[in-house]
C-alpha cells in the first residue's frame, strides 16, 4: 500500500479571473507560491518519501516549493496527473463556459472525457504505488502529489462511488486530499479538504 497525499496547486491569475486552464501553462502568481508554502506548513507533521508533480508549471513550482520547505528531494514528472484537458473551453470564463457548452465537460469538442481523464490519472497512481512497493515493501511509503482540481475532483468521485466531492463544491488551491492506494485501487481517507 502506498499512502498519497494529492495537493491543489497554488492560485494562477487565470485562477483569479475565473478562466478554464485545463492543459494551457498558466504559472503560479505570488498568492499561489504564498499557498504552497502555507501546505508546506500544514504538512510539516507528515513524513514524504516522495513529491511528485504534473508536468504543468503551476503544479511542479507548488511541489517545487514543498520540497524546497521540508528538505525533500526534486519532485518527480508523472505526466498522467496533468489537469483535464478542456479542449476549445480552455482560456474562457466559466460563466461563458456554461453558456456555450452547458453543464457537461464531455460534449466540448477536443475535450477528454470526465472517464478518460479518471483513467490516465488511476494509471498514473498505479505506477507511483507499484515503484513504492519495489522501493520500500514490506514498509508503507508515503507521498506528495501535486495536481489539479479536475483530476482531484475525479478522483474523489472514483474513490467515493459518486458521492463527493458535493455538487458545485469548489476544491480551494492548496487544498489536499489523502488516499491509499494499492493492487485493490484506490481508497479515499480524508474527504475533507485542508
């Protein structure tokens, strides 16, 4: 088993005015690195064998900046975590979103899917659980991954069978998740976020 911490990146401008990032590289703001040392500091009483990050610039300088405050190695690239791809939404408003798109991420074309988005991040946790277990078997290891609201969120729902995170709630940036993973799959610990 291995135990995953997942972490919202820090705030992006487009974070601010309420723009659909998905795969575009909006980087942090200086709010956003000032989120990512405050979970630097709310995780100081939890041990990291690990950081790993989305190859997105938001999301490995929030991980960058972790590992820089607990004394962590660099973190690692696993592309599957990278945010939901949202196609021809990316850079509008979410309100403008709404209005041209309705509320189903699914029918925006050159979008992924909610399901496909599920997939690549599973198999991403898969692969960081599997180098753990050769690592460090029979000890549990325990991480830090750095990612997205879209990919949390769908995650979330995986591991709760539906029920969270609740309709129109929003994951703050900075905010984290715990699970566990293992040849089982995925298993929620903590629903709430920090």
């Amino acid at each position: 088993m291995t135990l995953i911490t997942l972490i919202r990146h820090g705030q992006t401008d487009w974070n601010l005015e309420g723009r659909i990032q998905g795969s575009t590289d909006i980087p942090l703001n200086d709010t956003g690195r000032a989120q990512a040392r405050r979970a630097a500091a709310q995780l100081a009483g939890v041990a990291f064998d690990h950081v790993y990050a989305s190859p997105l610039g938001r999301a490995r300088e929030t991980a960058e900046i972790i590992a820089h405050e607990r004394g962590l190695p660099a973190p690692l690239v696993t592309v599957g975590m990278r945010e939901h791809e949202f196609g021809e939404a990316e850079g509008l408003l979410w309100d403008e979103y709404r209005d041209r798109f309705g509320a189903r991420s699914d029918d925006v074309p050159g979008a992924e899917t909610v399901q496909q988005l599920t997939d690549r991040a599973l198999a991403s946790l898969a692969r960081i659980d599997l180098a753990a277990r050769r690592r460090s078997a029979p000890r549990v290891e325990s991480v830090l991954v750095c990612t997205h609201g879209g990919v949390i969120r769908a995650l979330l729902e995986h591991a709760s069978g539906g029920t969270l995170p609740a309709p129109g709630e929003r994951l703050g940036n900075g905010s984290l998740h715990r699970f566990a993973m293992d040849r089982g799959g995925l298993r929620l610990l903590d629903a709430s976020a920090v």
